[in-house]
C-alpha cells in the first residue's frame, strides 16, 4: 500500500456511505492519531485500539444523528499525498468551511487541527480536510 492514510480515509467514506456501525482499520501511530482527533471533534463516536495481532487494530463506531440517521462525517477528503505534498505555513493555513470543518496538519509538535496549529504559531503538512 502506498499511501496509508487515503486507505483509513476511504475505509471510513465507504462504512459511512452504507451505514455501517464499525469500521475496522489497520493501526499505525498517524492512523491512531487522526481518530483521536475525529473522537475530540465529535466527528466518531468512539474508538477501540485491539493489538492482537502483530500490527494491531483499530475499531471505530461511526457517528450518526439519532433521528434523521444522517452521519457527523459528510466529506472527507485527502489533500497532500505521496506524489504530491501540500504544506501551509501558519500564515496560510487553510479554513475548512470558514472554520466550520477541520483540517488535519502534520506538524514538528505532533499532529493537530489547523486551529491548534495557529494557536501553538506552526505550520506543516495539511493530511486531509473533514467536515
């Protein structure tokens, strides 16, 4: 697999599309922090980390409004990429919705919203958009 990240993304869009409760990903230290992230956004409902077997898995229950059963998550989408990495300052870091949405960044301080970002004054690599 090539690109890591645009897999937990699609996995994620495709559970979403068909409804699904859980959504099971291989784990890796950036997939474990993008769904902490989703989890404290309110993007997912919950998240379980199972390392059974050798690389280990992660189980997230996909959020859905109680009523209209419509998703938290509309649109995921991935914007730096392997042949193609996009990197912001802070000064350019992009507003997702006019800050409705989030975007991902990759910073020296770890990953983090794009808020978080401006406030800690960093800028990185911009992994996807969420909304």
């Amino acid at each position: 697999m090539t690109d890591p990240i645009a897999d937990f993304l699609t996995r994620i869009r495709n559970a979403v599309k068909v409804n699904h409760k859980v959504v099971e990903i291989p784990a890796s230290k950036m997939k474990k922090e993008l769904t902490r992230i989703l989890h404290e956004k309110g993007y997912i409902l919950s998240y379980k980390l199972i390392d059974a077997q050798p690389q280990g898995v992660i189980k997230i229950a996909l959020k859905y409004h109680p009523e209209t059963k419509r998703p938290a998550i509309k649109h995921l989408r991935r914007v730096s990429r392997p042949g193609l990495r996009q990197y912001a300052g802070v000064d350019t870091m992009p507003r997702v919705l006019n800050g409705l949405g989030i975007a991902i960044v990759s910073t020296s301080c770890g990953i983090m919203t794009d808020k978080e970002a401006r406030e800690q004054n960093v800028g990185g690599e911009v992994l996807c958009y969420v909304y």
